[in-house]
C-alpha cells in the first residue's frame, strides 16, 4: 500500500487527491490523505450564493472563471457530472476599458491583449497617443528585423512590449493588463512565462500584428471559441463537485502542516509531518509520497529544514531561492444592487476596466485615484457572465492588488468596501450603496514570474527530483490559472500510480 499525503486543499490538492482517488477505487494499492490548514476546502476559490425572492446571486471571491483556449478545467468539470453547468462570457459585448487621465477609454475592437489585428481600429481611439499609433504601423514594416533579432534569452514583459510597440502602449495596455492578471510589474515579469504564446509568434513572424492577421486569415470563417468559461453557481461549485467524490474520511481540516521530516531507511525513504491540529500538536506519518499544494510562502516554511539537510549532503545550494521571491496581494470588493437599485446608475457596456499601475503613469496623466490605494481593475459581473444576478440586477467586483492590497491588509472589511465604492464612483458617476457587500483577501497569492522563471523552474525540478518522494504543486511554478494547476495535479497524481 503506498501511502501519500497532500498538504493543501486548494484546487491543486483536490485535484491530485481527485485522481488519487480515482486509482484507488480502480483497485490501486494507494492510500493518500489530504491534510488542509483552513476549516474550508478550495483555497482560493471561493463562492457566496445569495438567495433572494428576485432570484439569486453568485459572487466570487477569487477566481470568476478561466480561459477556455487551456481546456484542463473544462475536461476536469466534465468529468465532475457538471457539464450542463458550464457557460461562456458574453462575448458578443465584450470590451474592457483602461482609465486614462480619469476617463475611461475603450480598448479598440479585435486587440489581442496590447496586439491589435486592424489598426484601423486605432485610428479614432483617444487611448492611444499618436506615437503610439506610429510605433504600432512601423512594427508591422520592421517584422523581418524583429525576427531576425528575436533574443534567445528571456526579457520582461516590457523590454519585449517596448521592442515591438514603444513605451507609450507598454505604459498604457501591457502593464495594466498583466497587473489585473498576475498583479504583477511588467518590468520584471518574464515574457518566456507569462506570454509564451507572443514569443512564439515573433520567432515565427517577426511581427505580433501579422501573426495575428496571418492566423486570423487562416481560421477564416470558423467561430473562435468564447473567451471566458464558468460555472452557473460559481467556481465553489467545482469545489463542491469535487469534494462529493472524495471519502470524508480522507479529508482533514484544520490540520496545518508546521514541519517535515524525511528518515532514509533500507533504499527508500519516508516522510513524517508534525501538524497543529486546533491546539494540539501531532505527527502524522509515515508517508512515502508527499504532495506540496500549499501557498508559496508555507512551502518555503516547511522545506527550508528539508532544504537544508538535503541540499548540505548533495551540495547543491539552496533550491528554495529558484522559487519566486515576490508575491503580490489581491483584495476583492463585490457589491450587488438588486433591479430596483440597479436601474438608477448606468455603467458602460463590456467586462470591465482596468486601472494603469500608478509607477507607470505618466507625469502628464494624473491618476484620478491619487491619494490612498487605487484600485487595480473593475469587472462588470453581470455583463461578462450570464447567470451571476437576478434579471436587471448589477455585480461589481473591484480589485486592490500589489502594494495598494498590502496598504488595505489592516483596514476592516468594511473600510476596504467604502474605499472602492469611493472610487467606482469618481470614475463612473454616482451609485447608490450596494444591497449585498463581500470582502476577501488572499495576502502574497500571485507568486511573480520573473525573468529568468522558466530556466528556474528547470532547476528546481531538477533538485526536486532527487528528494525521494517529494512533489510541489501550485502557482508558483507552472502557471497561475486554475486550468495550469488542475493539468498539473493530474500529472503528479498519475506518476504515482502503483
Ligand atoms: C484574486 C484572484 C483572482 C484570480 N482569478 C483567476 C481567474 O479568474 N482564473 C484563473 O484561472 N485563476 C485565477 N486566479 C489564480 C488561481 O485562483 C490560483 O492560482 C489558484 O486558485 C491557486 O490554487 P492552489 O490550490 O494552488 O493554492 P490555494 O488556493 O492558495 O490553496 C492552498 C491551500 O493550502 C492551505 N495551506 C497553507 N498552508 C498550509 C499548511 N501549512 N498546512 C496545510 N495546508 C496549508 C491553504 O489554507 C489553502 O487552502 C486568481 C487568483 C486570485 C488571488
């Protein structure tokens, strides 16, 4: 019987202890338990349902979806019975909005992130400067020069953005862009890892403006998949469905992992796990697998000692530094107002905006958010989503990230609230207070894939696999979306297979 622990149960744990489990009732000899810190499974995601008599409401707390070109979590959901829960963005109205000078001005129709395919579409866009627009029609005239210069080595989001598009669009649509995403600094993200798919392009193209218009051609009529794909209760749904096929038995709550122990015995090795549990302290153990799925900064607490045995023996220095060392904070605001309360404020059609990172901001565009925290972006729930609102009702949801969530981490709840409906309300106009009001926070929750991520990442699996038994999944290594963590929990899973 091989016996496996998994610290962690956020999407990551429940998934490989899903297809743990999964083996086990096909007759495998595995015996895995899952031990969680929190008194809640799904970590980051997180679902409040409101019922009322008008119909209900989905909030979320964390995630609100994922892209569906990464198929992982949709084969994953499937599996789970959910299927006829699956629905899609409402593309048809997609557009988002950047707040520039503190107006909010659209991104032009057909961009791929800061790429666009028409630039005739540019031509009547306030958005973009007029050097703007000339750096984006030279980067279709310069594409044999770009492909021929394509650096071999990683670079920052900016370095590559700048290269094609100047710093003008770099300011203005990479780095709000990417910081909605990862929360993170476009000048030390790594290219290589958060936008693989435009490195690709310029190796192939040259240009990202000709890829894109080359494959556009090439799809021809054929409809693009819908950008976005959910759950019609919410993310918590998936969780649930989740927790459904797991033995209630193998789950164990409040159990928060503070040391490990690995003993070398005959060949193989084993591994004990010192947990507080409530008040109390015990050992759990032996394992001979064990699956890291906890947040960065636990996996550093509990293999720094492991590190350190380890690495001294095989001289091999301290692994842990391979891992990021920046994380960035989100705290999210999501306010409802029922159809009565609704039908008193108007809000521009679309997903949503987003804010330009302040240390970006040009001096001549002053952030109308100045002074205090600002927010980071605004979703438009009801109108990126169907099922999310009762009919002619509104869901907001405001983002903090970075260092404006690390000035909000003391605030209360409702601080947090007042501050981002103050400030949805110098951007859009007047609103009356929301009937329903959730906070949540997740302190250091995007790890920040800096240049260089990939070749480090190379690295650490190369120490990792010579700690016998010893498995690390989440988002600090190979992706952050949840499609990324669910393929990779299924692929550790699998190779402990007996
Ligand atoms: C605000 C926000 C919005 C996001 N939006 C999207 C989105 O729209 N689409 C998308 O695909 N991705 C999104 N992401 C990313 C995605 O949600 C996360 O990367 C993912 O949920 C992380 O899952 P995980 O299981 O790896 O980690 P977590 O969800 O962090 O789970 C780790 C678990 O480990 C537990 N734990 C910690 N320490 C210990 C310990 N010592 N012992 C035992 N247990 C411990 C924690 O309590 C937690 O439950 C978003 C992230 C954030 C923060």
């Amino acid at each position: 019987m091989k016996r496996i622990a998994i610290l962690g149960g956020g999407i990551s744990g429940l998934t490989a202890a899903y297809e743990l489990e999964k083996r086990r009732r096909a007759g495998e000899a595995l015996d895995w338990h899952l031990y969680e810190a929190s008194n809640r499974l799904g970590g980051i995601l997180e679902t409040t349902r409101i019922s009322t008599p008008e119909g209900e409401y989905v909030l979320e707390g964390g995630p609100d979806g994922w892209v569906s070109e990464k198929p992982w979590l949709r084969e994953l959901a499937i599996e789970l019975g959910l299927e006829n829960d699956i629905l899609y963005s409402k593309d048809e109205t997609r557009k988002t909005w950047v707040l520039v000078n503190g107006q909010l001005q659209a991104i032009p129709d057909g961009m791929r992130m800061m790429v666009p395919t028409d630039l005739g579409a540019l031509e009547g866009s306030p958005l973009f400067s007029e050097s703007a627009k000339q750096a984006y029609a030279r980067e279709v005239l310069i594409s044999e020069e770009l492909k021929r210069d394509a650096p071999d080595a990683d670079e920052s989001v900016a370095s590559f953005c700048t290269r094609h598009f100047g710093e003008d669009v770099t300011r203005t649509l990479a780095a709000p862009l990417l910081s909605g995403v990862f929360g993170g600094d476009v000048a030390k993200l790594s290219v290589r890892s958060v936008m693989p798919q435009f490195v690709a392009m310029e190796r192939d193209y040259g240009s990202l403006i000709v890829a894109l218009q080359e494959k556009a051609a090439l799809r021809g009529h054929r409809k693009t998949q819908p950008i976005f794909t959910s759950l019609k209760r919410g993310m918590g749904s998936l969780v649930d469905a989740l927790i459904a096929k797991l033995p209630p038995e193998r789950l164990h709550l409040q159990h928060r992992a503070y040391s490990l122990f690995r003993v070398d015995d005959r060949g193989g090795s084993e591994w004990t796990i010192d947990m507080t549990v409530g008040k109390k302290r015990r050992a759990e153990g032996p394992f001979a697998e064990l699956i890291v799925a906890t947040s960065l900064d636990a996996v550093r607490e509990l293999l720094a000692p492991v590190e350190a045995v380890d690495m001294t023996g095989l001289s091999l220095g301290g692994f842990l530094s391979l891992t990021p060392s920046e994380a960035s904070s989100a705290i999210l605001a999501a306010f409802a107002w029922p159809a009565e309360l609704a039908s008193q404020f108007t809000i521009p059609k679309g997903f949503g905006f987003l804010v330009p990172p302040a240390s970006n901001a040009s001096p001549s565009e002053p952030l109308a958010l100045d002074p205090g925290p600002s927010l980071l972006a605004c979703t438009f729930v009801d109108q990126k989503f169907p099922f999310r609102a009762p009919s002619g009702a509104r869901v907001m949801r405001a983002f903090f990230g970075g260092a404006s969530a690390d000035a909000l981490s003391r605030s209360s709840d409702e601080q947090v609230a007042a501050a981002a409906l103050q400030q949805l309300r110098a951007i859009l106009g007047p609103m009356p207070d929301p009937a329903h009001t959730t906070v949540r926070r997740w302190p250091r929750s995007l790890p920040q894939y800096e240049v260089g991520h990939l070749d480090r990442m190379a690295q650490l699996d190369s120490f990792v696999r010579r700690i016998p038994g010893l498995h690390l999944l989440g988002n600090a290594y190979r992706g952050v979306g949840m499609p990324d963590l669910a393929r990779e929990a299924r692929r550790i899973a699998e190779s402990l297979s007996v």
